[in-house]
C-alpha cells in the first residue's frame, strides 16, 4: 500500500477527497509512481509532467520524508517508507502567481 | 418553448447561463472546474447537448472537458495535442527563432453537421482535429508547416490561433486566425493554407503591408455570405468581400478602431458589431464609457449603443472571445467583461442589461439558441 497527496486542483479533477492509497504491489521507482497514478486515474495523464512521457511540468514538486524528490531521474528508487505506506508522497503545487 | 444557453469562460471557471425566449430571467450554474481557466466552451450545433470546454492551468497544463447532456455532467476527453514531425521553430519578439510548445487550447469549434468532430485551435499557433468526439486529437499540419511558419510571432497573449471559421456549406473549407501572424485558408480541408492578410497594414511591423505578422484580433462571418469576412485587428477593423483575398477598412467613425471582440448579426449579414477599446496600452473603454458598436452598413459608419451599459468610470475589458450572438427574433447579444459582468441585449443592441455582475474576469461568451 502506498499513499499519494495530491494537490486540491488535482483531487477535485480526479474526483477524489483525501489522500490516494495505491493497494497492490508498491511501485519501485518514480517513473513507476507516477504511471501507476496515470494508469488508475487517466484524468491525471499530462497535469503531473508534459505528455506523452515527458518531464515533470514545472510548477509541480515532489516531496517525501522532509526530502525534496522533484528533480532526481525518473527511475530513482522511492525512499523506502514511501513503498512502505510509512510516509506518504507528496505532488505539491507551488505557490506561484495570484 | 425556444431557450438560450450562454457558455461563458472565465479566469476561475466556467458558467452556464440559461433563459426561455423572452430573455428575462436567469438561471446562473457554476463555476465549473472552479480555479481553472476556463479559455472557451461551445456546443455543438449537430448535438446541442454536447458543450465542448477548454480547461487549462500553468500549474496543470490542458485539460478538455465534454459533456452530453448540457453541460450537467462533464467526462474529461483528449489533452494529448502533439505536433506533427519535428515541430521545428517560430519567431520570437525579440526576433530569436523558439520551438513550437504546446501550451493551451484557445478555442473549440465543432462541427456544423457532425458531432463527433471538432477543431482546436491551440498556442503556439496550430490547427488540431478530432474526429472521436474529443478523445484523439491530431494536427492538421499543412497549417504549422506553410512556409511562413519560422516567421510568425506571439502577439502579448502569446502565439495563439484564437479563432476557426467552419463554412457550413463547404467542410472542406476552413479559416484560422493567428496572433501575431494573420488570417489562413484552406479550401481543401486542411492540407495547403493560404496567407489572407492583403490590405491590412500593421504599422509596428517594419513592412507595414508584409503577408504575415498582422495581429488579428478577430474575425467574423455570416453563413449567408460566406464570401464576406470582417474582422477587428490590433488597430482597424476591416472587411473582406472575397473571402479574404484583399481587405478594406471599415473603421469609419468609430472612437478607437482598436479593440478585441467583434460579432455578426443573426440575420442581418451587412450588420456588425464591435466594442471599441482605448488603445493598445490602456486595455479599457475611451472616456470610461462602455459602448458597443453597430454598422448596418457592413461597416463605414457606426452608431454607439449605450442603453443599460455603464457610461461613466467603466475601465474594463471585453476580449476578443467575449462578444456573441443568440439566433432569435430579435437577435440578442451577449458581452462578458474582464470585470466579471456578462451583459445582454434581447433587442439587437438597443438596450442592455446584466445578467451577472460579480463573476471571475471572462474570457469568452458563446450562445446556444435550443428549440
């Protein structure tokens, strides 16, 4: 089990209300996070990092265990109380514009 | 009993506005997709229950959003808008050559007679098709790839195709209108595209009368002359009698022939509107009076329509999107400002009054006039 926090835009868009628990195996990577939360919510596919498969958009940051993740390659393994639903991951917005 | 359903887009969602015939009393939905910018929604006039809308973030990227029954409930549908080949480059406005980035769909047209296709006009400048309903969407890029194409330029609001003209008697024809590059083409569906800019001048560009580069603004047609095009650019508003071959001014009187937003009457082909605006630096209305204009000459000379629209410290805009038409008898009118105010008139512009005067800064108003 692993939990994502997305931001508010996001969970209205995806119709969601709380955090995201992702049941089944736990992604490894990164890369793999963020597919499997394009593959269980398509709605997401292209808000997260530019499509088809590109990087990440540049006003959204990834954040977990007190770490700044948003700029390690994308098969960076996840730090392990993220895999292990210990620590949650964070898709934060930054604070930009008005 | 005949209805009205005005689709307005704004900074911080979309609304939907609806009336019976006697255009009186409003029934006000939204936001929808609140917190997002909601650049245009329209419907279809194959399905009218199908309301197509552009939802987009500079945190979030695109989003488009399609609903089936009016627009009660929405399913997001295709965002996936990828040039065609090596997207190569465009100019820039410090004369530097930039790839093409997708950014942002501006404007949705569907298709007159069939419902599952619909056009997206996107920044930077490029024609999209979709012909599932929304779901894929793939260039038509003899548009991009004209041989202007490395010259064309952002205008302030960025390198956007802000307008698609569909001609309902002829699918294989089309018209685009592109900030800062001019107005295109095509009479074979898409494949080759044909600069429409002789007659406009554009004293910013260091050839002032060049074929591309004009910051066109707008432009507007009537299906019963289809040939006939009028346009508003950064400064001018023109006309074309041959479908944009060769354009004339048609500025006339008017107190500033800058402005964004232009419209053609219902049923009267030769009578226009536009809503003129300061200037290029001072993006409000001269004398702080908001006035719409009519010509019921096809341009030349225009009258000023006050009635029920602010006359005395008005400072808001009215952008190029924002400027619509209902089909009843007598035709409405309707105009969204970038103060929050949707203004309509049911009587062709005589009178106005608001239905809505405290929403986000509108970015665009369409009209559905339902059976």
């Amino acid at each position: 089990m692993m939990r994502v926090v997305l931001p508010a835009h996001l969970r209205a868009l995806a119709g969601l209300e709380g955090e995201v628990v992702l049941d089944g195996p736990a992604p490894a990577t990164l890369h793999e996070l963020l597919l499997t939360l394009e593959s269980r919510f398509p709605v997401l596919r292209g808000t997260l990092r530019h499509l088809p498969d590109g990087p990440r958009r540049p006003f959204i940051r990834f954040f977990a265990c007190g770490e700044d993740l948003s700029d390690l390659p994308l098969d960076s393994p996840l730090p392990a109380a993220v895999v292990q639903g210990l620590e949650p991951f964070y898709v934060v917005a930054a604070i930009a514009g008005g | 009993m005949t209805q009205v359903r005005v689709l307005v887009g704004t900074r911080k969602g979309g609304f939907i506005l609806e009336a019976d015939g006697r255009r009186r009393d409003w029934r006000i939905t939204g936001p929808l997709f609140a917190g997002w910018e909601i650049y245009h929604m329209k419907g279809s006039p194959a399905a009218p229950e199908r309301i197509y809308a552009s939802q987009s973030s500079g945190w979030f990227g695109q989003i488009v959003q399609r609903s089936d029954d009016g627009g009660k409930t929405w399913q997001a549908v295709g965002n996936q808008f990828l040039y065609e080949g090596e997207p190569g480059t465009h100019a820039g406005l410090d004369g530097k050559q930039y790839p093409w980035v997708f950014r942002r769909v501006w404007h949705l047209e569907p298709h007159p007679s069939d419902p599952e296709t619909v056009y997206a006009g996107v920044e930077d400048a490029a024609l999209f098709c979709s012909r599932d309903g929304g779901q894929n969407w793939e260039e038509v890029a003899g548009l991009r790839t004209h041989s202007s194409g490395a010259y064309w330029h952002p205008g302030a609001g960025g390198l956007c195709l802000h307008t698609i003209l569909l001609d309902e008697t002829n699918p294989a024809r089309l018209w685009v209108a592109i900030s800062a590059a001019g107005v295109f083409g095509t009479t074979d569906g898409g494949r080759s595209w044909q600069p429409l800019n002789r007659g406009l001048q554009s004293s910013y560009l260091p050839n002032p009368e060049a074929e591309i580069g004009h910051c066109v603004h707008r432009i507007a047609r009537h299906p019963a002359r289809p040939q006939v095009l009028y346009m508003q650019k950064h400064w001018d508003v023109m006309r074309s009698d041959d479908g944009g071959a060769r354009w004339q001014e048609v500025s006339g009187n008017l107190p500033s022939d800058f402005g964004f937003a232009l419209a053609v009457h219902a049923h009267e082909p030769e009578t226009v509107y536009v809503v003129p605006i300061k200037s290029d630096s001072e993006h409000f209305p001269p004398d702080g009076r908001l006035r719409v204009y009519r010509s019921r000459t096809g341009g030349h000379e225009w009258e000023a329509l006050t009635r029920g629209l602010p006359q005395e410290h008005c400072y808001v805009n009215v952008l190029r999107g924002a400027l619509a038409v209902d089909a009843l008898e007598p035709c409405g009118l309707y105009m969204g400002t970038t103060g929050g105010q949707v203004y309509a008139s049911a009587d062709a512009g005589e009178t106005w009054q608001p239905i809505v005067r405290d929403l986000p800064a509108v970015l665009s108003v369409e009209v559905q006039t339902l059976p």
